[in-house]
C-alpha cells in the first residue's frame, strides 16, 4: 500500500504545472501579445470558446495557474470546486454548476478571478448554489453567467477510519476523485504510466 501511495504522490506532483499554459490554437504569440488569466485552485476551467478543456491539464494543482490566452474575445467556463474536511475520516466536496463569461481581453495585461471566499462548509454550499465571480483586469470587470449545477454534493469517506488523517489520504483522496472524473483515455494513459514505473 505505501508504494502505491507513494506512486500515487509522484504522479501527483508530475502532473502539476508550474509554468504559464497556453490555450489558444495556432503558433505561439509573443508573451506581451497573450493575455494572462489567473485561475486559483478553487476554480476549473471547463471550456474556452465552448472547446471542452481535458480533466487532465488541471488535475492535482496544489496552487493557482497561470493561463495564457489570446487576446479579444473570448467565452470561458469554469466551475467552483473545493474540499472540505468534515470530519478526520470524511471530506465533502463542494461545487457549483458551470459559470460563463463573455469577456474581450487585451494582450499584455493581468485578470484575475474575484470573489467573497466562503469561510466554512455552509458558506462554501451555500455560495455554490449562486456564486458571484467576476473576471477584473485593465479596469474591466466581468460577472460571470452561472448555470445550476445538475448534481448533488459528492461525499468522500476515507477508507481508513482508524487513523488520523493524514497527507497521504488526502492525496489519495484526491486520486480517487480524478480517477471519477477521467475519460477512459486519461484512465489508459495513466495506467500506462504506472506499469511503465515498475
């Protein structure tokens, strides 16, 4: 089991970016050409100009992302997603439907997402259930279209009951929860990778 969970770390901390993605079609443009989206752990891209973003390319951040778009206009679709820790063996998973902006960005400048972060669990669920997130940058601001989510709250129990919860768990849980999410391409990918380590 400990290996498997130290592969499972591995991969995690792999797959994580750190640089600048780009998200555009076509050659690379000139750095002071992209725009830049900030986009913190608590939101996931879902769709650019209605092309589906793969699962994978945000899995497992531990931090925010720098996104590097083109500029003009541009239609992004995100969705809140946190955890949160009920107890020490059980999280539950907060998010909302998708959210829609219709924004027209300006190559060389900074926008970031702005919102009221939910303090606890209640909050998290109530503002999941009509979150208020803008887009600000250039002194524009944009308020995102939200769309009811189709699903109830996903509740994760972790299998071991008996011990303290501890990183390791919580990157399993993590995994788990992925692994849920994957197209059957990411999931044969990613046992490739596994039988490919031993």
């Amino acid at each position: 089991m400990r290996i498997i969970i130290l592969f499972a770390l591995s991969f995690i901390f792999g797959c994580s970016h750190t640089g600048p993605i780009r998200l555009y079609p076509g050659e690379t443009l000139d750095s002071k050409q992209e725009a830049i989206l900030v986009l913190p752990e608590a939101l996931d891209l879902l769709k650019i100009n209605n092309e589906n973003i793969p699962a994978s390319t945000f899995a497992f951040r531990t931090s925010q992302s720098e996104l590097r778009l083109a500029p003009g206009p541009n239609r992004l679709t995100i969705q809140y997603r946190t955890l949160w820790d009920v107890s020490s063996d059980q999280h539950q998973i907060v998010e909302s439907g998708p959210i829609e902006f219709d924004v027209n960005l300006k190559g060389n400048h900074t926008y970031q997402f702005n919102w009221q972060t939910p303090a606890s669990l209640e909050n998290a669920i109530e503002f999941s259930n009509n979150p208020k997130i803008h887009i600000v940058g250039d002194q524009q601001s944009w308020l995102g279209n939200h769309q009811a989510k189709q699903s109830d709250l996903i509740l994760i129990a972790d299998p071991s009951t008996h011990s303290n919860k501890s990183e390791n768990n919580i990157a399993l849980d993590k995994l788990q929860y992925w692994w849920q999410r994957a197209s059957l391409d990411e999931r044969e990918a990613f046992l490739k990778s596994i039988k490919a380590a031993d």
